[in-house]
C-alpha cells in the first residue's frame, strides 16, 4: 500500500517527498530559467498522451541545444514508478530539465549533465463550475520572447499576465501580439466564426499544444471546419463561442473578454459536444489495453 502524499518528486536519480527535493542554487534553471518543461495529465492512475508530451520534451531539448543523450532518464518509467509511490490517481506529472549546475556565465557549460526533475501532484482544481458557467479571460500584450514553440521554463511574462487576470476577476489572459490573438498565458484559443472552429497558426508565436492538436482533430471528426489562421484581436468579441485548452484545463468556455459578453454569455453547443468527445477521447487512450500513449 502506497502512502498518501502531498507530492512526490524523482530528482536526479533519487525519490524524494516534494518539499525535500533540492537543487543547487548555481543551476542554470534557477540562474537564467535555462531550461524546458512538461505537464503530463494523470487520469486514473494513466499517464495522458505521455508519448506526445515527451516527443515535445525532445524538440524542446533539441532547441535550446540540450542533447538529448546527455538525459539519464527512463521518463516512462519514472512516471509510472511516482505514480505507484505517491497513490495520487489524478494528477501532474511535471517534467523539468536544465542545463545544469556550474558557475554562473552565460555560455553554455561544457560537459555538465542536465538537472533532470520529475514530480506528481494533485491535479490542481479548476474555478468554481468552470465547465458548466464558463470563464473570464482579459486581453494582454504578448511581451514574450520570439521563441514561444519552445516550452521553456522562462514564464515571467506569463506570470505577470496571469496575475493581471487575477487582478480583474479573470482566469486567463489571452495574449495579443501586434493586433494578433496569440494564446492564453498558459492555454490555447480557439473562437467558433461563422461556424468556423478558428485558431492561431503553431508558429513561433505559440506552443503547439497536445491539447490543441486534439481538439483540432475531434472537431474535424465531427465535421466541423478548422483553420489555423492569423486573428484579429476585435475577432474575439464577435466569436460565437471562445474556448482555451491545455493539459491542465481540458477544455474550457470563455465567457466573457475584457468584461465584454461572447456569444449568449453562456457555454455554447460547440464548446459542449467537444468537451463530451474529449472526455470520450481519454477514456479510449487510457482504458482498456491502451497505456494512454496510443495516438489518435
Ligand atoms: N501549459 N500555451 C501555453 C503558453 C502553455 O503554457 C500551455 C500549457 C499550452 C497548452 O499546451 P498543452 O495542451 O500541451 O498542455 C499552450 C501547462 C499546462 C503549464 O504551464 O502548466
């Protein structure tokens, strides 16, 4: 029998209780945020669409030119072992890799192993009745850097724009990049127009989020048109129906943006059947013979 805890953490090769994992203050992840990360959704005890997740992790490693032969870690495994120690059926899973610890100076270091974190925890709650009366979001501008496909551990911007949707009562910040709707400051966006599902091309100026890609793919199923375009901020007030994904969240309905009432102010009927098909959707990954790492 496994002990409840609080969180669980695998820290370069050793199980620790969260709040006992330790880095050194001279890695490169707390000096410079030189690093990327993962969030894995745990659904009844199975990891979500980890097989993604970690091909991102490797894109991502590839990017900021981790080498990828540098990482001694069996992520698979990891993540099924802190599964089975923590208990914790519905959780995070979080991924973190730096690169490294050496004397603070901004070139890379040469021959350094990469800090490997990964730890499980709860799922964090959602709002209140978030899925049932939808959400707030505001619109921010997208002071981020010119690299935002990279899920990189650097968030301050994300940060300070979320904590100005705090500040107005909101949820998620949606970012605006020259007159163009980007993402959330931790989601992605999609606006139904004219019947039309829209959203951001996966570009520079967006993660390329699994949950995106599978939304994407539902709602084609289902014979809705989908397409990835540029988006004029002013698009968002005259949508029909607004939602934001991501691992965390799922799928979520925007309400309302900057105070102003999308569609009927209410959850609409594209929102509902694809939230149904994406709760139906994780079933198929990860009930029955599949690990949850079975693609669509
Ligand atoms: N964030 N865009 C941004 C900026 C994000 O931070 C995230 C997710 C997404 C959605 O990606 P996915 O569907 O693959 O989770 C898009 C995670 C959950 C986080 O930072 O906690």
């Amino acid at each position: 029998m496994s002990v409840i805890q609080e969180g669980l953490a695998w820290i370069n090769g050793e199980f620790l209780p969260l709040e006992k994992a330790r880095v050194s203050v001279e890695d490169r992840g707390f000096q410079f945020a030189d690093g990327i990360y993962e969030v894995i959704r745990v659904y009844d005890g199975k990891p979500f669409t980890f097989r993604e997740h970690l091909e991102r992790l490797k894109t991502s490693a590839f990017l900021i030119g981790i080498d990828p032969r540098m990482i001694k870690a069996d992520f698979q495994e990891i993540g099924m072992e802190l599964i089975s120690r923590s208990g914790i059926k519905d959780a995070e899973l979080y991924i973190q890799i730096t690169r490294g610890r050496a004397p603070r100076s901004h070139v890379f270091p040469k021959g350094i192993p990469p800090t490997v974190l990964i730890s499980i925890r709860s799922v964090r709650p959602l709002p209140l009745d978030a899925e049932k009366n939808g959400i707030s979001a505001i619109t921010y501008p997208d002071i981020r850097w010119a690299r935002c496909n990279i899920k990189s551990i650097s968030l301050l911007a994300n940060v300070l724009a979320k904590e100005e949707a705090r500040n107005a009562s909101a949820y998620e910040a949606i970012f605006i990049r020259e007159g163009l709707i980007t993402e959330g400051a931790s989601s992605n966006i999609f606006l139904l127009h004219q019947g039309v599902l829209l959203t951001p091309p996966a570009d520079w100026r967006i993660l390329r989020g699994i949950t995106r890609d599978i939304l994407m793919a539902l709602a084609i199923k289902e014979g809705i048109k989908v397409s990835q375009e540029e988006l004029k901020k002013d698009l968002i007030y005259e949508a029909e129906e607004v939602f934001i994904t991501s691992t965390a969240i799922e799928i979520l309905p925007v309400v309302k943006v900057d105070g102003r009432v999308i569609g009927k102010g209410t959850p609409g009927s594209t929102f509902k059947l694809l939230h149904r098909r994406f709760k139906e959707y994780v079933e198929f990954r990860i009930g029955g013979k599949n690990k949850g790492d079975e693609g669509l």
